[in-house]
C-alpha cells in the first residue's frame, strides 16, 4: 500500500496556464517538480525535491511533503 498519498490535492499550472493538474500524492509531485516546473528553481524547489522523495521512501509524513510542495508552487506561481 502506498503511504504518500495527500488528504487534500494541491492544484497548479500546467504549461502557459490554460491547463491544470491535480497533484494527489508525493509521486505525481516528484514527476510534476521534474517535468514541468518552470526553468527558475527557489531553495523551496529543492526542499520539496527532498521531502517529496523521502515521503515516497516512507522516510517523511506525507503531509509534509505536501505543504512543502505547496509551499515551492507558491513562490513558483504555479499554484492554481
């Protein structure tokens, strides 16, 4: 059983903003931090990274992992 799923999705931007994605777990945040964030990374980005990855592992609280990356997509301006 997985164990990185949220309790709530964190909803950001997909591409030139016209598109959404809903992010339910650490998993489908690590995919969206490597495949869509945007080319300017803040040190938020590479907290979520880690906390993301270790939530994955079983190593960190899934909670975390999401305010972490809700936190990065902030600052990032992708949070919907």
């Amino acid at each position: 059983m997985r164990h990185d799923f949220w309790d709530q999705p964190v909803e950001v931007i997909i591409g030139d903003g016209d598109h959404l994605k809903s992010i339910r777990s650490s998993r489908d945040a690590l995919a969206y931090l490597m495949t869509c964030w945007p080319r300017k990374k803040a040190a938020s980005f590479a907290a979520a990274k880690r906390i993301c990855t270790d939530a994955v592992d079983g190593r960190a609280d899934s909670s975390a992992a999401a305010l972490a990356f809700k936190v990065a997509a902030e600052e990032a301006g992708v949070l919907r």
